[in-house]
C-alpha cells in the first residue's frame, strides 16, 4: 500500500494507510464527483471478492455513487469486467467509467 501527502493515499474509512490487502479503485466523471474523490484504496480479502460484491461495497459507503454504478462500465486492469462474478483480488486496479458526454 502507498503512503505518503494527498488524500488519494488514504484507506476510504479514514483509517490511514496500512498493510491490509486492498484494490485501488479509481473514479471517473460522475462517479467522482459522487464521491468526492479521483481514486480509493479499498481493503478487500486476501482471497479478493466479485466484482458485484465490491461495488455494493462501495455503493454502500457512497450513496451518491449507487445509482451511477447502475450505468457505469466496470473494468479490472485495464480490462472490461464481464459479469459481477468476476474476482478482484489484492493488488488490482477496478475502474468506475460512467457514460461520457460531450465531444
């Protein structure tokens, strides 16, 4: 886990930072602004947890950001997730793409 200035360093329960196995998260247009932030590092199990699993997480603690996850892409690695089953295990990069606009 990363340490250091800045906000986007933190655990998102405002714990600090520590050595619990976590996701980075990053959030884009209407999913940031939801939260507030451009990016989370997000504790999950050492074993990971779906994709569906995580966003709820996530809805759950910003429920401004629920009713954008209902239309948003959600991509692992670089890599569009294909159902909600999929796994996110320690150590990987979840993107929230809600849909763009202008041109």
């Amino acid at each position: 886990m990363r340490t250091g200035g800045g906000d986007k360093d933190l655990m998102d329960p405002g714990v600090g930072p520590s050595m619990a196995p976590s996701v980075r998260v990053l959030l884009f247009a209407t999913a940031r602004t939801a939260v507030g932030r451009s990016e989370l590092d997000w504790p999950v199990p050492p074993s990971g947890l779906p994709a569906g699993a995580l966003a709820a997480e996530l809805a759950a603690a910003h429920p401004r950001l629920a009713p954008v996850l209902k239309a948003s892409r959600l991509v692992r690695n670089g890599v569009p997730v294909g159902r909600p089953s999929a796994r996110i295990r320690p150590g990987d990069e979840f993107a929230i793409h809600p849909p763009y606009g202008g041109g």
